[in-house]
C-alpha cells in the first residue's frame, strides 16, 4: 500500500537556497559571457539573457512551483505514460516538427515554441526507473523479469538519443540510471555486466563515428590539429590559466569575444574561471557540491523508496553532469558539448532543472 503524505514539513530550506544561489549565478554569468556575442548578432547586449529568461528560467519557475506542490507519489502512477510520450517527442525530431542545427536534429518546433525533448527526458527516464525499481524486488535480482529488461529499456532510450545524435547525454542518462538501479538493491553482477556492455558500445560508436573519434584523440594528445580538433580545447585551457587566483574582472574576458567556441554554452566554466578566476570557480563548484550533497543526504533520510531513488538519481544527474562539464572543459575529460547544469545557454536545460529541483523540493516537505 503507498503511503499517503499531508505537507507538514517546511521545504528543506539549505537546498532551496543553493539551487537559487546556483540559477542566479548562472544568468549573471550569462549575461557577462554572452554580451559582446549578442551585440554583434542582434545589437542588444541582453539578448541572450533575455532568451534565458523567457524560454528558461520563466517556464522552469513554473514547473518548478508546480512540482513542488504537486504529490511526487502521483507521478509515479503516470510514470510509463510520461515516458512513451517523451520517446514519440524524441521520434518527432526527424519529422517536418523537428529542426536540425549542426547536423544534429535534436529539437522541435511547436508552435514557434522551440525545445530539447532529450533535456524532457533527463527527468522523465529518471521518474520512470525509479518507478519501475520501487517497491518490486524481482525487478532488482532476477535476471529475466529484471535485468534483462532494464537493458532493454535503456537501449531503446539510448538508440533514439545516439541518432539524433546526442552522446553525451546517453552516458550521462545511463549512468544515472545504473547508479539508480545499483542503489535500489540489484546485484553488484548486473552492475558490472552493464557497466562493461555500456562502455565497450560507447567506444564502438565512438570508433565508427570520425567527429567522436576525433573529440577522443584530441583528448589524448591535445597537440595534435591546434587548429581543428584540439582548438576547443585549447583556448578553453587559455582562458581558465588566463584567471589566475582571482581573475580578470567581471565582464572582462578577452577569449569569449573571437576566440573560445560556445562560450554561453559548454565553455561557460572557462569564462567563468578567467573573469572570476580560481577562487570564483571554486565557489561555484563547492555550490554544486553541498547542493548534491544535500540532495544525498536528503536521500538517506526519505523512508518512501520511490521518493529515495527518484532524489539518488536528481543527485547524480546534476553531479555527473557538472562533472563532464567541468571536467571536459578542464582537459580533465574528453569535450562532449554538454552544458553545464543551471549555468549554460539553454532554456529547456535550464526549465527541466528547475522541474527537478522542484521534485526535490516537494519530496523534501514530505518526509
């Protein structure tokens, strides 16, 4: 029988706060990397923030507002529907709806309404393993009735990404999902087994696809092509030694003008590390930290499993996701493209977090 909740509690009010402190940071930030971008591309200086806004941060306090109130325990009753919906979104983009940008066809346009469905499913998949985990033990130790079919699921879901194409984000969804399906009680041997078929495919798609190839070479040897492969990653590795201890002021930055690809997007952490320098990076990344951690601990203290595993793998999304950013802009990490969560360009990035946050937050005030 599901437990039945009365919001009794407050809203966990150390975790409210970092998220708030971590969106805010994000748009001011955007607005120092994105000025001279957006004055010579449209002559507004704010038309990117502006963009964040509307498209991002306005729809994502809705649905933020609207999760948090919302009983997370009735979304695990529309779990199954809310995922076939996202993969007929996720079908739609190679239809006369989606619209491709630099060779990727990833999002759609409904109604002049233009939005990521592979950022939808960063929540929604995560919803719907936690639903299927909770509360069901032959789904965890048995092979055909679990095992099995929670490689079938993550396949189908990784196909439709890895098409579009959009690998980054497949390894960050399916090692979400196992970190879910490990915390849920499965057997360390399934564990393992989908952590080598996992990566032996990704090198295989990697190894047969040249433009991933390439991002995985440079990595490797980044002095190899400055000017091709590797030039990302250098004037990233630039800008971030350009910082220092404290940086080079606040809307200084020289390399965001002509010489660091996306520098609202994926390469925000480096503007971010020149004009604040190692100490506002630090603080950025000490933020992440206590609000994952939080979101952890959080975890630990939820007696409902469904409200357990769904903040275990919110947790680690955001985690893992900062991490590549951070870590692939850093040289620490082959260069995915992945935007850094609450920070980057991106209004469906930026909604579907606050969405999350929201999940978070409404679970928080139930136990």
């Amino acid at each position: 029988m599901e437990r039945k909740f009365n919001n009794k509690h407050k809203p966990d009010f150390l975790t409210l706060v970092f998220i708030f402190i971590i969106i805010a940071f994000g748009l001011v930030m955007l607005t120092s990397a994105s000025s001279d971008l957006a004055k010579n591309k449209f002559g507004s200086t704010y038309y990117y923030l502006n963009h964040q806004i509307i498209y991002g941060f306005i729809p994502g306090l809705f649905l933020f507002l609207f999760l948090s109130n919302f009983s997370y325990l009735n979304i695990k009753k529309y779990a199954a529907w809310l995922l076939s919906f996202n993969i007929i979104l996720l079908l739609l983009v190679f239809s006369p709806l989606g619209v491709s940008a630099g060779g990727a066809d990833r999002w759609l346009n409904i109604g002049g309404f233009v939005f990521q469905p592979s950022e939808l499913l960063k929540i929604i998949f995560i919803i719907y393993i936690a639903a299927w985990l909770s509360g069901n033990e032959k789904r965890k130790n048995s092979f055909l009735g679990g095992f099995l079919p929670f490689l079938i699921i993550c396949g189908v879901v990784a196909f439709l990404l890895i098409i579009q194409p959009t690998t980054s984000t497949v390894a960050i969804l399916m090692a979400t999902a196992l970190i879910i399906y490990f915390a849920s009680g499965a057997r360390i041997s399934y564990i393992l087994a989908t952590i080598i078929l996992g990566l032996s495919l990704l090198l295989a798609v990697s190894y047969f696809t040249p433009y991933r190839w390439q991002r995985i070479m440079s990595f490797v040897d980044p002095n190899q092509n400055v000017l091709g492969a590797s030039y990302h990653i250098q004037q990233a590795l630039i800008a971030i030694g350009s910082g220092n201890i404290f940086g080079v002021g606040y809307g200084q930055s020289t390399t965001k003008i002509n010489y660091l690809p996306e520098p609202i997007g994926d390469s925000i952490f480096a503007v971010i590390a020149e004009e604040l320098g190692f100490v506002g990076s630090l603080a950025l990344i000490l933020c992440f930290l206590i609000l994952i951690t939080r979101i952890f601990l959080l975890a630990k203290k939820t007696n409902d499993q469904f409200g357990q595993l769904l903040l275990i793998g919110f947790g680690s999304i955001i985690g893992i996701q900062a991490i590549v950013n951070i870590g692939a802009i850093s040289g620490i990490l082959p260069l995915t493209g992945m935007p850094l969560p609450f920070i980057s360009y991106g209004g469906s990035s930026l909604a579907v977090f606050m969405g999350i946050s929201g999940i978070i937050i409404n679970i928080s005030k139930n136990n």
